[in-house]
C-alpha cells in the first residue's frame, strides 16, 4: 500500500467516513486499455457511485458525474501545459 492511501485511511479513520476507493489499472493513456482493463474499471466506477449515493442518501446523477470527469479532464491538460 502507498504512503498516499495510507494518509487517507487516517482521515477517514479520524473524520469517521466511509472511504470508497478505485482500483484503476496503470496505463499511460487510456488509449492503452485492454478492453477487461476498461470493464473493469467501468465495474469499480459504478460500485463506486452506489457507494456514494448510498452513504450521501442522494441519488446518482450520471450527468453530473459527466460533468466533473469533463472537469478534471480540462483540468489535467492545463496542468501539463
């Protein structure tokens, strides 16, 4: 385990909240998935937003969802500019 997940347990440890983690394959791009690598992942994404629907008592919302992966995308390719 990595020193990052294990500063992660802490805090959910000490803010008494569920932890959800994704086990995500590495790959430098996802150009480079093999196709069980991406059902997987498809596989723990979903498992990972029923987690969250479930401890936040709100219903999932793919498009938000969408949204912020839209985000975070931008946000990535900014940074490596």
């Amino acid at each position: 385990m990595c020193h990052t997940s294990q500063v992660v347990e802490a805090l959910q440890r000490h803010f008494k909240c569920p932890l959800i983690i994704i086990d995500a394959a590495y790959t430098i791009d996802s150009a480079t998935l093999a196709e069980h690598q991406e059902a997987y992942y498809a596989a723990q994404v979903k498992e990972a937003a029923m987690s969250m629907a479930e401890a936040t008592k709100k219903k999932f919302d793919i498009d938000k969802l969408r949204e912020v992966e839209r985000l975070s995308d931008s946000a990535s390719e900014l940074w490596t500019r």
